[in-house]
C-alpha cells in the first residue's frame, strides 16, 4: 500500500520519489516505458561497441542543483567525468571560443584568440556570477515564492550595481554581445548556450540564460556519468530501492482517480488501480495532466482556458553516430571540448531560430553537438567516438527552406534528408568527418516521442523556456508551485517551476509540497486522536481500488 504514487520515472520523478522515501513515506513509481528514467537513458542500440545517450547528456544543472546534489549518488554508484574543454565554438575562418572549467581558462582562451578587450568582458561577466552565486541558483530551483532565496539573491543584485546588474538580467544575448565584445567569439559561446532553451539571441533574458550556462560550466562543469546517461538513473533507483521505494516500468497511467477534489490513487492502462494514502506526484507534462489524466470535470474551467495558450518548446531531430576516429576538426580546439556548438555567426542562429519560430525548416541548421568518447573515455573503445548532434525544428513545418521538400511526415526520406543537413553542418567545420561514420541512429520527433511520451511533438523541456511561461507563469499563470486544482495532486514534471533540464527540483518542490501539506493536515488534527488522524490521511476508502 503506497503513501505515494508517482508517475513517470523521468529525473524529476525518480528525484521527487528519493524525497518522500527520505522522508519515511513508502513510494511506488509507475513508469509507462520498459525501462526508466525518462529522457535520461543510454544504450547499444547505434553499435554494440558504442555507448549512445538516447536523449540527453550533459548534466551541469544536476551538479548544481540541490536537490540531486542532496542525495549523495555517489554513494550509489554514480561517477562523472569531464572533457578536458566544457564547449567550443569553432568559427568558418578556423578560430574556436572554447569554455572551461574556470574563468581564467576561458579568459586566457579568449585573449589569445580575441583579444584582450573580450576576456576583460568576460572576466566581468564571471564577476557578476561570483557575485551572485549560490543564490541565484538558489532562487530558481526553489517553488514560489522564493522567500528566503530571493531575498539574497536582491540584496547581491544590489551589491552588484542595483539596477544596472538587473537590466544585465534582461537583455538579449545579441544585445550583450553588441554591448560587451568587439569579437564574435565570446558572443557566440553564449549564443549558443541560450539556444539550448527555445530562446532566439534577441529574446528577453536570452543573455542571462545563455550566461547561466556558461558560468555553470565554469564552475561544475557540463559533467557526464561514466559509463552512460543511464548511470545517473541507475543511481536513483538504487537509492529509491534502498529506501524501500519500487519502480514498476511498462505501466502506463491512463488516468488519476478523483473523488471529491481529492486525487486517490491513479489507475494503469491495464486497468488495475493502485491507491495512494497521502498523494499523487505526476512527472508528466502539464497538456498529459490536465484534461488527460485528470478529466475536465474535476478542473475548474480557468484550467482549460490556460491550457488553451500552452506553448511546447522547438522540436527537435538527433542523430547518434559511432565513429571509427576523432572529429577531424578544422580549428583544433574543438577536438577537446565535450559539447561542440556548430553555426558560422550570431546572424546565422538568429536566422535558425526566426525559421523555428516561423515555421520554417532551416536550410543550414544550428547543431549541439556531443563528443562522449572526448567527454568519458568508457563510451567507445580508445581512438574512436561515440558522438551526437542534435537540431531543432519547427514543432510544425510550413514551409522547408532547403531542397527536400521536408514536410514534417518524418518518414524515412525526410528522416535521411534531415541527417544529412546536420551531417553538412559538421562537415563544413570539420572536412573528412562522414568518412568516419561507422554506424548512424536517426531519432526524428516522432521517434523521440514513442521512446519517451512525455517529448511531445519532440518537444525536451516541458514547454517553452520564453518569460511568459516562467516563474509564477509556468506552465500556466498561477503561483509557480507544484500544487494543482485538485486535492493530493502535484505536478512534478519540467512543465513545471524551474522548467526543463535534468536538476530534479521539479521533483523535489513537489514532494516537499506534499511532505509540507501532509504535515499541516497531521498537525491540525493531531488533537481529536491517532484513529482520526488515520481515516483522515488515508481518506475516503473506495472498494474498487
Ligand atoms: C534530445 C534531448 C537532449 C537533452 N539534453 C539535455 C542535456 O544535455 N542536459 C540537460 O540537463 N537536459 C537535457 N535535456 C532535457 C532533459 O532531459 C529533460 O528536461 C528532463 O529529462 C525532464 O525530466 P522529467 O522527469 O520532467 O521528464 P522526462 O525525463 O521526460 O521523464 C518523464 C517520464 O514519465 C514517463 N511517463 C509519461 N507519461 C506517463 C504515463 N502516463 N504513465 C507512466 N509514465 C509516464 C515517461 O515515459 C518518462 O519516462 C534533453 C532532452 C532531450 C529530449
């Protein structure tokens, strides 16, 4: 009989689990897919002698954040390694911005390439960070209203010149970079940091998102689990089992059972129910929530009404490569770095990202690309590289700006069509590279979504990371908490606050809201007696489940 049931063994599922487990409470994860942990996962599935990420890779957002930092996976087998570089930016005329782990890396990197006047740039924007840390960070990966967090972090933002320090915070990474460099290199590694969200150079807060990155790979680096993405789940069942808690896989929920604004228990599409006393965590993406699994009839109407304006991120198309040698790079300094970033100037990722935003199949896309032999030597044999790149495109295609007439049907044409641009891409700052391709997996977005239901459209973060989805906006207007409309029912998913990227504290605001919520219900009736406080926390009893 469980305390809790969660659903979905994504991150923030697995992490929000750990949380009540820690806490006593038992906890039953139910995981739609044969196996867990939702966009983290590694396999042989490209070569046997490869290891592939599936989805994501790079995990700074998890060595920054407290509330996977907290539960001491190390102690459970989980170990990280790093690229000798956190990112490089080669350009078309052979120099490369490159990012390390430590700001007078980056800046010695930047003066020999660009000049003095950049790296003096960017040691203030490092400046800035030190100034801020850790409570900016504190202040995002905490639920609304970030008191204690908040409070801080506006007292360093004062202490790091008021409001001029805030309006850094606004601007558009195309903006910063106009403001702050007299180069293209040092714009560019934050250009492209800001597109790993759906954030065009000009968006608002483009800059800060762009700077948070990069910072974090400064200070944690962009750090990847030895042996594969499915260590750091690995990790997280092992600690969830060992606290008692289970993880049950190929059970999908079809349906959160409700009973007087009170959510139950859930109920799994081979129609077995299973009772949850205390809570129902659901790591699933707020449009799978809401009119899915809860039903209208137990929403208010103003609940639909904002869904209606949901907005899902850019999609997305990613191709998995086993290489028989390194990247023959043209600018050497890309060979070391763990993430390359491949597009030819700030012009060029504005356009990527307007064609997104417009519906329009770029010609020439803007790629992420993973070097994860560079990155763990224990993914591919020694001389070889097991190597990803991912693109974004348009969630709907109306148009395709380059010559294959690519739809959006993502059949195996426009599949193939598709790699091949992204293959372009690399070969253009890396000539000789598809003569290395021993071994190739295309995961359109349709593909993606059948291994994972939760990347809908091919959608990574849970909707859109623009201002107007944010903080007390995400994924609705609302307070920026894990609480729903209904009753023991909490949203643990990335469409929630913080959003997207594997951090857990989506996971974790949700347990500890129904930790917080349990405790106050206890407290009040404590008085009247154990036998009460009992039916009360257990609830109305239904035969059926
Ligand atoms: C290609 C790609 C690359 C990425 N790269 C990075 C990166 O390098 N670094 C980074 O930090 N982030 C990255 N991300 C984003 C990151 O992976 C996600 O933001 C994160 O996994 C979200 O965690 P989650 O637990 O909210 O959801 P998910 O990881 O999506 O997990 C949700 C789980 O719920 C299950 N589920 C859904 N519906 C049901 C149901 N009805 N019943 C039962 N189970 C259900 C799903 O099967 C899934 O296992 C990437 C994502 C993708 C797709």
């Amino acid at each position: 009989m469980s305390d809790a049931i969660v659903i979905g063994a994504g991150p923030n599922g697995l992490v929000a689990a750990n949380v009540l487990a820690d806490a006593g409470w038992q906890v039953d994860v139910l995981e739609g897919q044969a196996e867990p942990g939702g966009a983290v996962r590694s396999d042989r599935g490209v070569h046997p002698g490869y290891v592939h990420d599936v989805f994501s890779s790079f995990y700074p957002l998890a060595m920054a954040s407290p509330a996977i930092g907290g539960l001491d996976l190390e102690k459970h087998g989980l170990r990280w390694s790093h690229a000798p570089t956190v990112l490089a930016h080669p350009l078309p005329d052979g120099r490369c911005a490159t990012l390390h782990r430590g700001a007078a890396a980056t800046c010695a990197g930047l003066e020999s390439t660009f000049g003095g006047a950049d790296a003096g740039a960017w040691q203030r924007l490092s400046q800035l960070w030190d100034e801020l840390d850790p409570h900016l960070l504190r202040t995002l990966f905490t639920p609304f209203p970030p008191v204690k967090a908040g409070a801080a972090t506006a007292a360093r933002i004062r202490a790091a010149g008021g409001l001029r320090a805030l309006r850094f915070l606004t601007l558009p990474v195309r903006r910063l970079a106009q403001e702050e460099f007299t180069q293209p290199g040092a714009g560019l590694l934050l250009a492209g940091c800001a597109l790993h969200a759906d954030m065009l150079p000009e968006g608002v807060g483009s800059a800060a998102f762009g700077w948070l990155m990069a910072m974090l790979g400064q200070q944690v680096g962009w750090p990847v689990p030895v042996g594969g993405a499915s260590a750091l789940t690995g990790a997280l069942v092992r600690r969830l089992e060992s606290l008692g808690g289970r993880v049950h896989c190929g059970a999908p929920v079809v349906e959160v059972i409700v009973r007087g604004g009170r959510a139950l228990g859930v109920r799994t599409v081979d129609g077995r129910a299973y009772r949850a006393h205390r809570a129902v965590l659901a790591d699933v993406p707020a449009p799978a929530l809401y009119g899915s699994l809860v039903g209208w009839e137990h929403l208010p109407p103003r609940t639909a009404e904002d869904l209606r304006r949901f907005q899902w991120d850019f999609s997305t198309l990613k191709v998995d490569w086993a290489l028989d040698g390194a990247i023959p790079w043209a600018a050497p300094a890309a060979a070391d770095a763990g993430t390359v970033h491949l597009g030819a100037d700030l012009d060029e990722l504005s356009d990527y990202a307007l064609q997104l935003t417009t519906g329009r199949l770029p010609r020439r896309p803007f790629a992420l690309l993973g070097q994860m032999t560079t990155a763990d030597p224990a993914r591919s044999p020694a001389g070889t590289e097991s190597a990803w790149a991912y693109t974004h495109v348009p969630q709907k295609i109306k148009d395709d700006l380059g010559p294959d007439a690519i739809t959006g049907r993502w059949d195996t044409r426009e599949a193939h069509a598709m790699a091949e641009r992204v293959e372009d891409q690399v070969e253009r700052f890396a000539p000789g590279f598809k003569d290395r391709i021993v071994a190739r997996r295309i995961l359109t977005p349709p593909i993606l979504q059948s291994l994972n239901p939760s990347l809908v459209g091919g959608a990574i973060n849970g909707g859109t990371t623009a201002l107007h989805q944010q903080l007390v906006f995400r994924p609705v207007p609302g307070t920026g908490r894990p609480e729903t409309p209904v009753t023991g029912l909490y949203l643990a998913s990335s469409s929630a606050h913080p959003g997207g990227g594997v951090h857990g504290a989506c996971g974790a605001n949700a347990a500890r809201a129904a930790l917080r919520s349990h405790r106050l219900l206890a407290g009040r009736i404590l008085s009247p007696g154990l036998a009460a406080t009992q039916r009360l926390l257990s609830g109305p009893r239904e035969k059926h489940i």
